[in-house]
C-alpha cells in the first residue's frame, strides 16, 4: 500500500465531475486500498478519489471514531444516494482537501445508498448520523462540489483565501 498525496483546494481536480469506474481490475482494488491507508493516515472518515487527483467514481469511508473502536472500512465503486429522509441534520464538517476548516452543513440524517464493491458485486444500505453525512460529502465529490460549496458566498471566499496561502506556503517548504 501507498500513500497518496491529498490535493489541496483550490484545484480543478476537486471540482471535476468524474467518471463512472467500468473495470474491476486488481489496479481498481489497490487504487481502494491506497485510499483506505491514505484516509487513516491523515487521519480523516472518508476520501474520495478526486482528492488524490483521480478523477472516477470511487470513495472510501470509515466512520468508526471511538479510540480502540473496530475499524468498519467500506469502499465505494459508483456509489449513488437512493432515498433519503425528509429528516434532517446538522454537522460540523471539515474535509481533508481543506484543512483546519470546519463549518456547519445541513443534509438529509438518513439515506440509502447503493455502491458496487471492488468485485464489481452491487450492494445497498441505509446511513444514518455521522456516516450519513460522510456518505454525502463524499459522494459529492465525485461530483465536484465541496461541503464550503454549501456556505455563504463571504464565509467560501475566506476558507479559498486561506487555502491559498497555505499552499503558496506548503510550496515554498
Ligand atoms: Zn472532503
């Protein structure tokens, strides 16, 4: 397993609308597992492929949080949101490709999702809580819109603003 760079935003990589995944290679199963290692690493609950430059329809979450909680990785190939509750919630969201930065984002408390696994094999099933909104966010991804997308136009241009500073320092080491 390796361990991919996260790209940071703004980056036209995270805002790509990416493509369904059509081979279920060994290449596909290792890409996941990359991912898996890389979202663990950060540490974050969920990855998307764009985050790492690779623009298909592939997410890796984990939202098992308690210290010494088994872990209960899931990889998603084309995952799609089915249904989803009139409920909603609210969370405190950050994400890995925008570091530091955590804002309020409301989004249906329970949906249903269907995903084929690395064997191409079509599952389906219901998140709620906190897996509920990881789903979500990572899901949007692959479609290029980001939790700030949902912010006010004022309170996106300042996360953006910082964002570009941190990478102008990140390149200058
Ligand atoms: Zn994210």
């Amino acid at each position: 397993m390796t361990l991919r760079k996260i790209l940071i935003h703004p980056d036209p990589r995270l805002k790509a609308k990416c493509t369904p995944v059509v081979d279920f290679t060994t290449d596909l199963a290792k890409l996941a597992d990359d991912m898996l290692e890389t979202m663990y690493h950060a540490p974050g609950v969920g990855l998307a492929a764009p985050q790492i430059g690779i623009t298909e329809r592939l997410i890796v979450l984990d939202c098992v949080k308690e210290e010494g909680g088994t872990p209960e990785p899931i990889i998603m190939v084309n995952p799609e949101v089915v249904w989803e509750s009139e409920e909603r919630n609210v969370y405190d969201e950050g994400c890995l490709s925008i570091p530091e930065q955590y804002a309020e984002v409301e989004r249906p408390a329970v949906v249903e999702v269907k995903w084929q696994g690395v064997d191409g094999k079509e599952r389906n099933e219901k998140f709620d809580e906190l897996w509920a909104t990881c789903v979500q966010h990572e899901i949007d991804h692959l479609d290029g819109t980001l939790f700030i997308d949902y912010l006010k136009p004022l309170k996106r241009q300042m996360i953006t603003r910082k964002m570009q500073k941190l990478k102008r320092e990140m390149a200058r080491g």
